[in-house]
C-alpha cells in the first residue's frame, strides 16, 4: 500500500474481470509503452499487463479524492 493514505491499492481478484479488462485497457492506451521492435497485438499487451498486475509491478488504486480507480505501476506510488 501507498504512504499516501489519498490511495488505497485494491487486490485484483476484488474486481470483476469486465472491471478489470476495463482497467487494463485503459492502462495500455494511456501508457504508449513501447513493447520492442516489434507491434505487439492488443491482446498481447492485455496479456503483458495482466502478468504485470499479477507479479505486483502493477497495481490497482481507488483514489478517494477522485473516487476512481485506475493501474500504475508500484514505483510511481513511492
């Protein structure tokens, strides 16, 4: 969990999987993230971003001042 008690990160199996498909690719088209030399399919990133979120470099937060939920990445908390 963040210092920052304005967060508080939300375990993925909390979410319904709509939920999180819909976070997930919010993430992918707000990121840009560049995936290699290579186009990677939209559901090659989902897939990327899923294992991401399962291995904690990634994690969901519930922002109360904003009352939305959304990915990071575990750094950008710190």
């Amino acid at each position: 969990m963040s210092d920052d008690p304005q967060y508080v990160e939300v375990p993925h199996a909390a979410l319904s999987a709509d939920a999180l498909d819909g976070l997930v690719d919010e993430f992918i088209t707000r990121e840009g993230t560049d995936y290699g030399p290579r186009e990677h399919t939209f559901d090659e990133k989902r897939a990327s971003v899923l294992r991401l979120i399962k291995a904690g470099t990634v994690v969901i937060v519930f922002d109360h001042e904003s009352e939305s939920t959304t990915l990071v990445r575990k750094d950008d908390l710190r």
